[in-house]
C-alpha cells in the first residue's frame, strides 16, 4: 500500500537525519580538540601577514596588533620546544586581486605535525559523512520511487508498455506462467526509467502516471542541482565535469567551473534532505490520491508527518504538506482543520503572515471545539483568549499538559508571562508536577 511506503520513506529519512546528528558531534569534537592548537600559529601568520602588508593605520592602531601578535608569539614560543615557523602564502589574479591563499607551518616539533594531521583527518571524516549522507539520501529516494512505480504498475500494467515488448523462447522457459513474465518486464521497465535523469522521472510521472507535479514548479532547478551533484560524487570523485554544467541553472553553480572539486556541506545536505522529503512524500500522496480517492487515512498519515517536521521547524516541508491535505477533498474534516491551521503557522513562521492576515482576521471557529479555536488565537497571538481558553481545553481533556508544553503553534505564547503565570498558579500543572511520597511501614 502507498501508505506504508510513504511511511517507511519519511522515517528512513529520519533515521538518515538522526545518524548525521548523532556522527556529526563527534567529529566536530575531534576538530576542536586538535585545531585548538593549530588556531593560535595561524591567528600569528595573519597578523603578520597585516603589519606588513597594510600601510594605512589609525592612532593606537598598529601597535595593537603588534602587541596581539606578539602575545600571541610568545605563546607559542613557549609551548613548543622547537622553533615553529609559519609562512603567509597568496595566490594573485592578473590584476593583483588574492585569488586564494595557504597557511604552511614548518617545525621539527612533531606535536604540531600531529594536531595538523589530526585536524585533516577529522575534517575528512566530516566531509565524508555529508558525502556520504547525500548518496544515501538520493538511494533512499530511488528506492522509493520504484516502490511507487510498483505499485502503480501492477495495477496498470498497460501503462508500463509490457504488452509490446517481447522476449525470447529462452526468457519464456524461465517463468512459470504469463504473470511472471509480465512482473518481469515491469521490473525491466521500472529499471531504465531509474537510469535516467531527474527530468525523465517528472515527465513518466506526469505523461504515463498522469500526476500535475504542480508543486514541484519552484523547487525544480535545485532538485535537477542535488541530483547532479550526487551523480558526481558516484561517478566522477565530487569533480564538476560538462554534464552537470550543462544539466545545472547558472545561478546554482555561480563561479563553479568545469575542473572544479564540489563539497557537501551540513546546511547543503540539510536543505536536500528537505526539499526531496517534500518532494516525493507529495508525489507518493498525489499518486495515492489518484489511485484511492475516497482513502481517508490519507488525512491522518500526512497529519503526523507534518506534526514531527512541525516539532523541528521544517516549516517549508510542513506548508507543502498542509496545502495538499486542504485541497483534497476526501479527507477527514478534522484532520482538515489541523491542516488548515498548521498550515497558517507555517506561514507566519515562513514570514508571510501578510499573505494569510485577512483570512484570519475574517475566520470564525466558535463552532469549532476549543482546541482548534486556541490554535486560532495563537496565530493572531491573542494571550488572554488562550488564557481563557486554556482551563476549559485541559478540563475536557481535548489535551493535556505534555501537549500544552510540546504544541509548535503555542511556541510563541509559551514565552509569555501570562502564560509563566498560568503555569504557577494552575492546577493542572500542580497535579501534573504533584510527588508521591511513599512510607516504608515494615518493621525492621
């Protein structure tokens, strides 16, 4: 079923999420602890590299760095027992413009040999892991896209095209009936599309799976760049070569040049990590909407997804989800309003609450239970209506205090000191914190 694959899908990325989160540390750790002692030999290069280089000070100036430097100096005179010599070198452009520059650090002392060593090897390590990561990333991504084209194709095996090809009386003698055969060019047909580019794979899904792609509109240049990117790092050791210059809009590879050795960096693989979650988990709930419009259990799957990505402020992922669900007819009305009002924080926390303020402004939820009426006043940031309200929701228990404590869209009123109040003096809160206290009776 499409629901378990987009299940599985969203928490392979999570897993790949919390590996990064939980490696990244560590090595990060590692850096620190041997770049410390590289960090003050370098601070002494560039000072130097100033005092000789710039000749325009102001009073007190100079002599400030002199004596930052030579502080500096003695330090590290004083640490290592053999004298360490740190060399400025820069390369010019033809109009004497710095194109790069390097930090050589020359010593018999083989601690410092070891720091910077250390130092390589850790960032090594890092780069690695974000390489890596964003290979793993593109594989999670194939395989859920050849789950969905399954999926679609053993219903609609006339879609794949499999009753005009054909096969040899050899290939024939190895299936066991016409069923096998028919998997068999399936799969066949499911491979060479996953050999393709990522333009292939949006016009299958539109011309032969008949999906719009609609939402895919904005994000389709950067996820063309990611996956080209990933097939350098595969195919040709993270080199940019003709292809991916040509694959790739200029604006996304500004002063990158054929010759050029790409790097993936934690704010990179995060970003990509973000744009196919939402990409494909849109794609695979567009397809299951086709297939089963009438699933209601589309409303509360997507419901879910959105409330952990909401927890970790991906809010970008969380507005495309919520958009989807408020226009798909089928799904529960209530799992509809916790879209709809997602969908607002979303956009508040994106920074266009301009784009929805008449809308809520204008909305009325007095028909609505109180829980989504104090997801409403949160969104205006109406304090005393939460306050109000607050009693009447953990009475009922629409939701309990975890929830109170936890929610995203009361992130802003939770640093209130109404609500800081709310919390002292509440009972709800008194019993919650509330210590049982045992007495051993036993005769001893």
């Amino acid at each position: 079923m499409l629901d378990k694959h987009i299940i599985d899908f969203n928490e392979s990325l999570i897993g790949l999420r919390d590996f990064v989160e939980l490696i990244d540390p560590f090595l990060n750790d590692k850096v620190e602890e041997h770049d410390q002692h590289v960090r003050p030999l370098v601070a002494s290069a560039l000072l130097k590299e100033l005092l000789s280089e710039h000749s325009e000070w102001k009073e007190g100036e100079k002599e400030k760095f002199i004596a930052m430097q030579e502080k500096i100096q003695s330090q590290i005179d004083s640490k290592y027992s053999e004298e360490t010599e740190v060399i400025f070198e820069k390369e010019e452009s033809d109009d004497k413009k710095v194109k790069s520059f390097s930090i050589k650090i020359k010593s018999n002392d083989d601690t410092i040999a070891d720091h910077i060593s250390n130092v390589k090897k850790a960032n090594k390590h890092i780069s690695l892991l974000y390489t890596n990561s964003l290979i793993s990333l593109l594989s999670n991504v194939e395989w859920f896209f050849s789950q969905i084209l399954h999926y679609y194709y053993d219903q609609h095996p006339e879609s794949a095209g499999v009753q005009k090809r054909t096969l040899t009386l050899k290939d024939l003698k190895t299936f066991g009936s016409v069923e096998d055969a028919e998997k068999y060019l399936i799969d066949v047909k499911i491979d060479e599309v996953l050999r393709g580019n990522f333009e292939s794979w949006t016009s299958l899904l539109k011309e032969e799976l008949g999906l719009g792609l609609g939402y895919l509109k904005e994000i389709m240049d950067e996820l063309i760049e990611i996956y080209q990117r990933r097939n350098l790092f595969v195919h040709n050791g993270g080199v940019v070569n003709s292809i991916y210059i040509s694959k790739v809009k200029e604006i996304l590879r500004k002063d990158i040049q054929v010759g050029d050795k790409l790097i993936v960096e934690k704010q990179y693989l995060e970003n990509s990590i973000c744009k196919l979650q939402k990409a494909f988990i849109l794609i695979g709930s567009e397809l299951w909407k086709k297939l089963s419009p009438e699933d209601e259990n589309r409303g509360e799957i997507l419901g879910n997804i959105i409330y952990e990505n909401l927890l970790h402020s991906r809010w970008d992922i969380s507005e495309g989800l919520c958009y989807f669900s408020l226009n798909d007819s089928k799904i529960n009305p209530v799992d509809k309003t916790i879209a709809q009002i997602n969908y607002w924080l979303c956009k508040k926390e994106l920074g266009q609450y301009s784009q929805i303020s008449k809308e809520i402004k204008n909305i009325d939820y007095s028909d609505k239970k109180e829980i989504f009426q104090l997801g409403l006043f949160a969104i205006r940031s109406e304090t005393e209506k939460i306050i109000e309200l607050l009693p009447v929701v953990l009475e009922s228990k629409q939701t309990n205090v975890e929830r109170i404590e936890e929610f995203p869209i009361l992130r802003e009123f939770r640093n209130t000191p109404e609500y800081k109040e709310f919390k002292e003096n509440s009972k709800f809160f008194k019993e919650e914190n509330k210590e049982v206290i045992t007495v051993d009776t036993t005769e001893k």
